[in-house]
C-alpha cells in the first residue's frame, strides 16, 4: 500500500541582483552570499494515507506544481522531507522522457525504463498501452507528429499500464479529447477502488470533488486551508475574485454544510427560503415537484447593475444546474441605493434522491470575476426524496418510456413495421382508448402525452385552480381536466389541506405520524375545507362516458371510496394502477388487503407492486441498507434492495382476469388491448396478447 507523508517542505530560489554577481558567488563560495532567495513553497506538512485521494488546488503561481516535483524526487527541497512507500507512477509533464524525433513505440521502451519498466516488462505491456491510447496507426510514427492530446495518451497508458501504489497526476489530463479524458478518470477511479493512493493537481473542479477524498488550498507558497473538496473549492473560487478587496468567510451551520460567503458587500442577501407554490416552507422536496426560491436582496452601495446566480448543488458540491439573470435579460440597472428587492426562482425538482444545497450570487454582468457583490455557496440545504417516481439512480430525475417487443424475421418483401405495427397487421383502431387519472396533480404521465392522438385523457383534481393550469398547459382536446373531488357517494365532504397540496386528503392526517416522521412533514394538516364529491359512474353517466380502458388513482386514502363508486366503470377497465397503504397515514384509511379483497371481487388480478416507499422516524425515507439475494433456481440469483424504514405504501398494478385468458375476442377489441399494454410498458401481457394472434384465437 502506498502511502505519502510530506514534512515542513520548503523550497526556494536564488536571485542575484547582476550576472556578475551570480559569478562571483560560484568563484568566492566563502564569502557573505550575494543572492536572495525567493520561497516558493514554505512549511508544507500534510499526510496521503493509504487508498485516500488528496487533491491539490491553487492560483498559478501557488507552488503545486513545484510542490509535485519535489514530492516525485525530481526537485530537491531546500528544508523538510518527503517520504513515499510503494511505487509511484507520475504524470507530470506531457511526454516526459520522450525523443520527439523516435517513434512512439520507441519512446515507450525508453521512457518506460525510467518508470522501471525491465524490457521484458514492455515488450508484454506494449499491446495493452496500445489498445488503451488507441493510436495504433500513429505508434509507429515519430512522435514529433503527434498532437498534444495523442501525447497524453500515450504517456497515460505508459504510466498507469500497471495498478502503482500511489499515482500522480498534473494538469496533463486536461489536454485531449473529452471522450479520452472520462477514459482515463474511470481508469483512475478503478485504481482508488483497488487501494492507489492519489494526489492529483487540477483547475477542474468537478474533478477534485466527485474523485478526491480531501483537497488541500496553496496561496503564495503556503497551505491555506485543507479539508472537504467541497468547502475547500468554495473557498477557491471566493479567491479568484479577491482582488476587489472582499471579505471571505466560511461557517458551518447546524446543517453541517460548509457555507461560504465571499463578495464587496455592496449588494447582499438578507434571506432565503425555499417553498411550495402554495408558500409553505420545505426542508423536505419530493423528486419532480414544483418549487419557489425566494431570495431577499438589500442594495448597501450604490451600483450601476445587480444580477442574480442561482444554482442547486448536490452534496459533493457539484453544480446541478444553474444560471443567472443576465443570461435571461433580467438585469436590474441602477437598483435604488438602502432599497430592498424580492426575487422569486421557480424550478421542478428534477433531481435525484440526496442532499442538495443552494449556491447564490450578486454581481455586476455575467461574471463574479469582475464585480462580486456577494457569492454564497452552500445558502440553503434541503432533502430530495422519492415519494411517486418508480425507482432510478442518478442525480437527476427524468421521465423514460420503455417500449419493448417480441421481434420477428422480416420475410423478402416484407416492410419493417413500426411500433404499433402488430396492431394495424389485425385491424384499424375502433376508437380511442380511455384513460382516466384521478389524483393527477402535477400532469399526466409522458407514456400517454406521447401518444396523445391514440388515447382521450381524462383527469381528475379537487382544486380548480391546478384543473386550469393543466388545461392551458396542454390546450388539447384530447386532454380534459375535472375540477371534482371524487367519493363513494355524491355529497358534501370536509377536505384536509396539507402542507404539500398534493397530500391533500378526505381523511384526516394521522399526527402521531406527520410530527414524529420528517419525511411525513408533506402531510401535516394546515387546514380544511368543504367540498362537494361526486363517484366516477354518475360522472361517467353523465358526459356519456361508456368505456374506460385505464383508470389509475392516487388520492391519499380515498382510493377505495372512488373504487366504490365507480363499480359499473370497473366493467370496462383493463388495466388498473392504485396507490395502496401497508401502514395508515391518514385516520381511518384502507391498507392494501382491503383494496385487494375489493379488486379481486370485481374480476382483477394483482400483477405488480411498484415505487415502494419506506419511512423511518428517523428521517431517512427508503435509505438502502444493502442487498438481498433472492434466488429462483439454481441459474438466476436477482438482487433485491433492502430499504431502512417501515413500508408505508407502493403503487400497486392490476389487470383484468379475461385479458390473459384464451377465449376468443375481436381482432379490433385485441388491436385496443395491445396498444394500452405496449403504452404502459407490460411487454409480457403485449407478449401473450400477440401469440394469440398468431395462434388464431380471434374471432
């Protein structure tokens, strides 16, 4: 294992006032010392342990790059020590040690023997270096004919040909194609995985923080701050723009993120919050929700332009996404000196599971560099968690359609079908297929917008202002919102509004829950109000609705009231997705057995449980705690995530009995059946629809 321990390292220079001077010094050694000498680096101490990444930043000019050389050995330090254990693999230099007028397979037996490479080595490396710079028709050329970016390939696969105990790089990976330069760090992480300890030197600051287990701050020579890359970055970028005589800071909240605040103060933040679009402060946002920044600023100075950045960051403090208001000509001129000015930032929380943090900004124009007011980084933390996404990895949210068929040869002849080709092979769609959503705050799944001329869309929300955001949001006939709240009879009901809107209920929140349970926080009762309900069949009645393909609900408790209601509409339904309870939030609601008994009872079979969400008192919502090893057979091992937390709810899906049964149905009746379940992403029912087909079992 390698390890790198650096002791009260300095180096310095000497500078002599005149070459006589210089002359004189090597003739007379004994003489009093006509130089100065100039430190570069002075008292620098710190430890690389075993398999740690430590990274380097710093203006230029700072001494890193002075700092490698000693480190390596090819620069001796004035005073101080370097120790390294294991073996060490360098990139410093592009082409260190290469002979621009040999080949670069010769250069590669040449350079490799300084790396300590035997011959015998390079002659069984020489294939892998090559297949991994993938400059195989350049190898064999002189190496003076290469670009900056084939040299770097070349001396990278050279230097990391083997796993080294300890690697370290300089600014060279940044030369070269983007494409080789995610070759190399997923070859640098591997090695992290393997126990290499690394130092690495670099401007990229996405770097330094997504590979770097510390990173350590050089100013004129010296150590100015070591710590979390992300904190240390910060810290970094507040000094690029130091000459504006700033102030720098960095506190660390209760929150435990590091918030830095550099800037003239000439115009400054006075508070932040984030909020849902009702108002209502969040700690907590749920994965695709709407929500609204608010920021106060305060104009102390009198200044000739004020903008604002604003960005969301995860955890390691890289940047999500952000912009500025000089990018959407927004720029407020001239702002009133002692004024105060409200901006408001509405955004989706299209982000992953995670902590997240907001960076916030004043400046004059497009750039902190020039005028920075005020810069703070780590503003306001909040949490991400996943209340109806099915499950994703990554760090941000994005809806996928999954379209997956059986193929079949094409015979000479043959046209190549598109996807719905196996429905018009049998016959033209009668009609349009019906999917109600009830509960759809917020829109419609992107499966069926995608297909919208093929389907009528009807939704279903109590609130007639969301109703009519979402009927101008699509402006389609074929989309069709409801101001209803939906029951089991017809009536006057009170609705609980929530903190989130979108937990809003017919039942009462359970308190004991929603106080004692952060991630329920959404769900705590704010206030009520009476309502007017009405059930799916008198509705259905009423606008002449005789068949409904699809009906999906989620209504925070009330799903079994509307299924109640909506008996004769069951007749209909193929396919049907409800959100289902194993553990009561709300006071008297339904759990699953409940559901299940009533859907079995009308002719519907459970086919999937999907989106499974976890609670904990401790408010970490489906934190995964490991993997479990679920085998069927002896061939197939599947691993399953085992989640912190009791189960609360999921999204459960059902299909009609008869679907799946081999009884004779029209081919324009199977034509409908295949185009839902190829839309909702069910190719095992597509599958079974279409073997029937082949087999003949239509009318």
């Amino acid at each position: 294992m390698g390890m790198i321990s650096v002791s009260q390292v300095a180096k310095a220079y000497k500078q002599y006032p005149s070459r006589l001077a210089r002359l004189a010094d090597w003739l007379l050694p004994s003489r009093s010392p006509r130089h100065q000498l100039k430190w570069i680096l002075q008292d620098i101490t710190f430890n690389v342990n075993p398999g740690e990444a430590l990274g380097i930043v710093g203006l230029n000019g700072a001494g890193k790059s002075t700092l490698l050389k000693i480190i390596t050995g090819t620069t001796r330090p004035t005073a101080g020590h370097v120790h390294i254990t294991g073996r060490v693999a360098a990139l410093l230099e592009l082409g260190l040690g290469f002979h621009p007028d040999f080949t670069g397979r010769q250069n590669v037996m040449m350079a490799g023997q300084l790396l300590g490479y035997s011959m015998q080595d390079l002659s069984e490396l020489m294939p892998q270096i090559q297949a991994f710079a993938e400059i195989s028709e350049y190898l064999d050329q002189p190496v003076r004919t290469y670009s900056s970016g084939m040299q770097m390939r070349l001396a990278f696969s050279l230097a990391t040909a083997r796993r080294p105990d300890v690697l370290i790089v300089d600014e060279a990976l940044s030369v070269g194609d983007a494409y080789f330069q995610h070759k190399s760090f997923e070859r640098i992480r591997e090695f992290q995985k393997q126990g290499t300890t690394l130092l690495i030197v670099s401007h990229d600051k996405q770097a330094i923080q997504s590979i770097c287990d510390r990173a350590l701050l050089l100013k004129a020579g010296r150590i100015v701050m070591e710590g979390a890359p992300a904190a240390v970055m910060d810290y970094y970028n507040g000094m690029l723009s130091e000459h504006q005589e700033q102030s720098l800071r960095q506190s660390t909240p209760n929150n435990g993120q590091v918030k830095t605040v550099s800037g003239t103060g000439e115009a400054s933040i006075e508070e932040i919050e984030l909020c849902d679009l009702a108002g209502q402060p969040l700690d907590i946002v749920f994965v695709g929700q709407a929500v609204r920044a608010r920021i106060l600023v305060k104009v102390n100075a009198t200044i000739d332009s004020l903008v604002l950045g604003f960005g969301i960051k995860d955890r390691l403090g890289q940047m999500m996404f952000g912009t500025n208001t000089y990018y959407t000509s927004q720029v407020l001129q001239h702002p009133e000196f002692g004024a105060y000015y409200t901006y408001e930032v509405e955004f989706a929380a299209n982000l992953g599971v995670g902590s997240y943090s907001i960076h916030t900004s004043l400046v004059r124009n497009n750039s902190h560099i020039e005028k920075n007011y005020q810069w703070v980084d780590g503003a306001l933390v909040f949490e991400v968690v996943n209340k109806d996404k099915y499950d994703f990895v990554g760090c941000s949210w994005n809806e996928l359609t999954f379209n997956i068929k059986k193929s079949y040869p094409i015979l000479a002849g043959q046209e190549l079908d598109n996807s719905l080709a196996i429905t018009k092979q049998y016959a033209p769609l009668s009609r349009k297929l019906v999917v109600i959503d009830v509960g759809c705050r917020w829109g419609f799944a992107q499966k069926f917008i995608a297909a919208k001329d093929l389907f009528q869309i009807f939704g279903f929300d109590p609130d007639p202002e969301e109703c009519e955001r979402l009927n101008k949001y699509y402006e389609d006939a074929s989309i069709l919102l409801n101001p209803l709240a939906l029951a089991q009879t017809a009536g006057t009901r009170t609705l609980f509004i929530t903190q989130d809107p979108a937990c809003s209920s017919l039942l009462q929140p359970d308190p004991n829950l929603t106080e004692n349970y952060p991630a329920l926080a959404c769900a705590r009762q704010m206030s009520t109000t009476e309502v007017e309900t009405t059930t799916l069949d008198i509705w259905a009645e009423k606008n002449q609705v005789a068949i409904v393909d699809y009906l999906k609900l989620d209504t925070q408790g009330s799903e079994l009231e509307i299924l109640k209601g909506a008996v004769d509409m069951l007749k209909t339904v193929r396919c049907l997705e409800v959100e289902v309870e194993f553990n009561p939030i709300y006071l008297g609601q339904p759990i699953f057995s409940e559901i299940d008994i009533f859907l079995r009872n009308q002719g519907f079979m459970l086919w999937k449980l999907s989106n499974q969400v976890h609670y904990s008192p401790e408010g970490n919502p489906n934190r995964p705690l490991g993997e479990n090893h679920i085998c069927y057979d002896d061939l197939q091992v599947v691993k399953h995530t085992v989640y912190g937390g009791q189960i609360y709810w999921a999204n459960a899906h059902y299909v009609k009995q008869d679907v799946l049964n081999t009884a004779p149905r029209s081919s324009k009746e199977s034509a409908l059946d295949i185009l839902l379940f190829d839309t909702l992403g069910m190719p095992d029912v597509v599958d079974h629809l279409r073997q029937k087909t082949q087999t003949g079992n239509f009318e």
